[in-house]
C-alpha cells in the first residue's frame, strides 16, 4: 500500500484524514473506515454500523491491547505490541 512502502512513516497520528477524506484510499476501505467513525460518533460504538464485511472493533484493555489494523486489503484484528515496545518512536 501507499503508507506501507514507507516503514520509516508507519501509521501516524492524523494519518488517516488524508487518506479517508481525500480519495487515496479504494472506495470500500474509505466506506469502511468512515462507517466506524460515524458509528462512534453517534453512538459512541465504532461496532454499530452495519456493515458485515467490517470486523468487530475491540475496545482497547492493557492486557490484550488488540486494535484494529486498516490496510488497503482490508481491516484485521491485531494485538497493539509496538506501542508497548515503543517502536512506534524512531531511532
């Protein structure tokens, strides 16, 4: 994908609006991701959307750290380790 082929970038706070609301992303994966983000903002559950091709969003715990990964593929359900690590930050 776009933001893949840059390791060094990785995915970064905010980087998602560009990629959301200005067309980079494929049709679906845009639907999909705004869906969930309506859905929170509504009502205040990223899982109300009605979308069944879309994941079930966990709610973050420390202990199993799951998050959802958005990708051009798709979204999976993925446990948070770098954040933990800290290899979110670069050398």
């Amino acid at each position: 994908g776009a933001l893949e082929a840059i390791p060094y970038l990785g995915s970064f706070h905010a980087s998602d609006v560009v990629l959301n609301f200005f067309g980079t992303l494929p049709a679906n994966n845009s639907r999909h991701i705004m869906g969930t983000l309506i859905a929170f903002v509504n009502n205040l559950d990223p899982n109300k959307h009605n979308m069944s091709d879309v994941p079930a969003w966990p709610q973050y715990e420390s202990t199993s750290r799951s998050t959802i990964l958005w990708s051009e593929a798709g979204a999976e359900i993925v446990a948070d380790d770098l954040t933990r690590r800290g290899d979110h930050v670069p050398e």
